[in-house]
C-alpha cells in the first residue's frame, strides 16, 4: 500500500533536517518534518486584522436602502492621494504573499497565485460592501482596484519566493532549527507575532496587554506620580516575563542569550514607532523610570524562570499574563504621557491605531489558552 498522496496525486514533501544537541558532546538528531501549516495561520490572522481595519470602529450599523454596489461604477473620486493609493496596495500585499505557501502543498503553485488573488478581491469586495453599513466608512472601487492589485503582486512574490516558508524552504529550516515542531509552536508564533505588532502603538504601556477599560467601562485610578511608577514597572516587568516565558517554550535549544535577543525587537519596535508616529523627538517617549526598572526587573525574572520545570513555566507565564492586565485596568492616566502624545495625528493611521489596540486588548485571552496546552505539545528544555 502506498503512501499518503495529495489532491494532485503526489506525495507531501518530507525533510530530513539534522539538529545539534544541546549541549557540549551531545549528538545531534535527524528529525523528519513536514510542510508547516505556520503560513496558512499567517494568512488566516492577517486577513481577519484586514477585515477589522476595514470595518473599524464597527459601531453604527445602519441600512441607508442605497444599493449596495453602486459603488463599483462610481466616478473617480475628488479627494485622493498618493497616500491612500499606496497604503492599499501594500496592505494586500502580505496577504496575496501568505496564501501562496498556506494553499501550494494542496493545490501547486500556480493555481494557489490563482486562489490567492481570488481570495484577495473577494475579501476586498466583501469589506467595501459592508462599508455601506457603516456611518464612518465610505466604500470605494478605487480601494477595491487597489486592494487586487497588491494581491496580485503578493502572490506573483509568494510563487517566487513563498516556498521559503514551507517544506525545506529557508524560513521553514530556520523555523524548524530554532523553534520546536509542532501545530502548538506555529500557534506560539504567531502569538509572538501580535505580540510584536501590538507594541506598534504608541499609545500604550510597554509590554501592556488586555486593556478592557472601554469596553467594560472600568474608571482608571486617581493618578499620583508613586502609583503610575510602581504599575508601569509591573506592567514592564510581568509583560517581559510573560510573553520572554512563551518565547522560551518555543525555543528547540536552550539558549538564553538567543531569549534576550527575541525581546530587543520589541524595544526597537517601540522606539520606531513613536518617532514615526509621533514625533522623531518624542521617539523616547516611553523610556522612562518605570518602564526601565519593570524591563529589567522582569528581565531578571525570566532568566531565573527559565531554570524552573515546563510546567511550572507556564504556570508562572499565566500569572504574569493576568497580573499584567490587571495593572493595566488599574492604571492611572498619566498627563505628561498624555502631553507627549498631544503631538499625534493619527491621521491616516486611525484605523491602524484600532487595529493595534484590538490585538493588544485581546492578545492575553488568546496566550492563555496557548499556556494551558497539554504538556507535550509545547517545548521543553533540558540543559546539561
């Protein structure tokens, strides 16, 4: 009897990739991988980002009794710039690039370039329809031109270059160098990779997730300079531990120099951004006593964890996780924050300030789940 074959009758590319030890002397292994569905969560998470943008602040709906498509035949519009043009093509882009490695072990490379434009228009056509229900979003055939054309080149670079995230490509043996295999460790990765894009907002507090305040109309507390201090430091210090933790448990070896190195994009992240965003001298905006002292204390704190068992890992990732939001549904508005930030014109990053703000609201209720997965599916570490 034969092997198991693909829809087109071939047979799921397998790897054999050798493994070092992980320590001194240690023979390294010959582990046998498949195709990674790690790109086919990239582009299911970045499409529903996408549908989110488009539809932010989804609040309002109402039906006008316009025809809902009159916007495919309307004129050019007045107002236009280079800007808007640019943004949505690029914001395709990545999308018509995911689909390609997330559908080729299926279907071929040519007919996932196919599907991957398909796809792109059609989800392009469905958000500007829903548009019209919407008192803050004006729908636009100009979006939707631009919107297929950005994944039409995503995809003619996925077919080129998309196979480096799957079976045997560079990131896919990179991948499956430093990180453990695993649907649960493709998962973690793109935790880490929300985690990454929530810091984009310079809005918020370093490393501070799952602020619920609007939603469940929490009043923040009184402000003074000691209370903002100790829970910007918590918040610092329990978000470093916590997200350093899931970062550890994907780790194949146990290197903590390689740990630490993980967490310096996110600071880099954040510098970036506000200079961008905000002003290039306000870059420096969020380096402050508190968040300083809470980094290196939850730095600190990481390193000694990573000598705990898996188990208790975890355990102690969850608490961080909780405790992190907790201070950041306490935390006090700061008006020198707030002053700082006054310089801000969102602009034409609005919906991209809401799509932040919702990824870093819900990012500890998905981690959470991530963090109670059986033992077994995650990593583990075992130093000499």
């Amino acid at each position: 009897m034969g092997g198991p074959t693909t829809r087109s009758g071939r047979s799921p590319r397998t790897t054999i990739t050798p493994f070092p030890g992980k320590g001194d002397g240690e023979e390294g292994t010959l582990v046998r991988t498949t195709a990674s569905p790690l790109a086919r969560y990239l582009a299911i998470a970045y499409a529903l980002l996408i549908a989110y943008a488009s539809l932010h602040p989804l609040s309002g709906w109402r039906d006008t009794g316009a025809p809902v498509f009159d916007f495919l035949t309307a004129a050019w519009p007045r107002y236009y710039t280079g800007f808007d043009l640019a943004a949505n093509i690029l914001a395709y882009v990545p999308l018509g690039f995911l689909m390609v490695p997330a559908l080729q072990p299926r279907l071929g490379v040519a007919a996932a370039a196919l599907l991957a434009v398909l796809a792109g228009g059609g989800l392009s056509l469905m958000l500007e329809t829903l548009q019209n229900f919407l008192p803050d979003r004006v729908p636009s055939n100009i979006d939707l031109a631009c919107n297929a054309i950005g994944a039409m080149i995503g995809a003619a670079a996925g077919m080129n270059w998309g196979r480096a995230l799957i079976d045997g490509g560079r990131l896919h043996r990179l991948r499956t160098h430093l990180v453990v295999s695993g649907r649960a460790a493709d998962f973690g990765l793109v935790l880490l990779g929300l985690w990454l894009l929530a810091q984009l907002n310079p809005e918020l507090l370093l490393f501070g997730t799952g602020d619920l305040r609007t939603l469940l109309e929490l009043p923040p507390l009184p402000y003074s300079a000691r209370r903002f201090f100790v829970i910007e430091a918590g918040v610092a210090a329990a978000g470093t531990l916590a997200a350093g933790l899931i970062a550890w448990s994907l780790l194949r070896q146990s290197s903590r120099v390689l740990l630490v190195a993980l967490l310096l994009p996110a600071l880099l992240i954040k510098a970036f951004v506000s200079a961008l965003l905000v002003n290039a001298v306000q870059f420096g905006h969020w380096i402050t006593p508190g968040n300083m002292t809470g980094f290196a204390a939850g730095l600190i704190a990481l390193l000694a964890a990573t000598h705990l068992p898996p188990l208790a890992q975890r355990m102690l990732a969850a608490l961080a996780l909780l405790f992190a939001t907790a201070l950041v549904n306490l935390a006090p508005q700061n008006p020198y924050l707030a002053a700082s930030l006054a310089v801000w014109q969102q602009g034409h990053f609005l919906n991209f300030n809401g799509l932040t703000k919702l990824v870093s609201s819900l990012w500890p209720f998905a981690a959470l789940p991530f963090l109670m997965l059986p033992r077994g599916t995650v990593g583990t570490h075992h130093d000499k």
